[in-house]
C-alpha cells in the first residue's frame, strides 16, 4: 500500500508542486533523512527508544518547517492569525 502511493507523493509534493524542484527535493530530504535518523536513533538508543518511536515524525516535520522557512518557502500568515483556544464550529447535518 505505502510503495503504490509512492508516485503520486514524489508528483504532488516535488515534482508539479509550486516553487524551484531543487527547493522541493532540498526540503523533502530534508525530512525523510531526519525521520530516519531520529528512527535508526530509537532504534540503536534504548533510553530514546519510546520518545522517538513517538515523535519520530513530529521531529522530522519541525525540522522540515524549519528548513522551509530558512528558504523563504513556508508562509506562517495563517499561524500568526489563528487564535491560540477556540471551539470548533459545528454545523448541521446538510451534505448538499
């Protein structure tokens, strides 16, 4: 299932995605080579093992925002403006 998925991710998120395909690429490993580090970490370190088993993508993601934003391609607008606590907005039951 994670392999057949694979072509779609690679066109979506670097390939046709908005911006220079080398930022794309940069970013994009980036984080895959920082997940794997944090797991190959948990792996090899029995006193991170539960902390990066669990965060493993929560690091790589930050470290990808990061590494975004360094190159000017992450826009924090929407960050800013949001409010810290809010209730969520239920609606009715129309599907139309």
């Amino acid at each position: 299932m994670g392999l057949s998925l694979l072509p779609g991710a690679l066109n979506d998120n670097i390939f046709e995605a908005t911006g220079n395909v080398n930022q794309n690429i940069i970013i994009a490993g980036t984080t895959g080579v920082v997940m794997l580090i944090a797991i190959i970490l948990s792996l090899r370190v029995p006193q991170l093992k539960k902390a990066l088993k669990v965060s493993s993508i929560v690091i790589a993601l930050i470290v990808g925002s990061a590494v975004a934003t360094a190159m000017g391609r992450f826009d924090w607008s929407t960050v800013q403006q949001a409010h810290w606590f809010s209730l969520p907005k239920f609606t009715s039951l129309h599907y139309a």
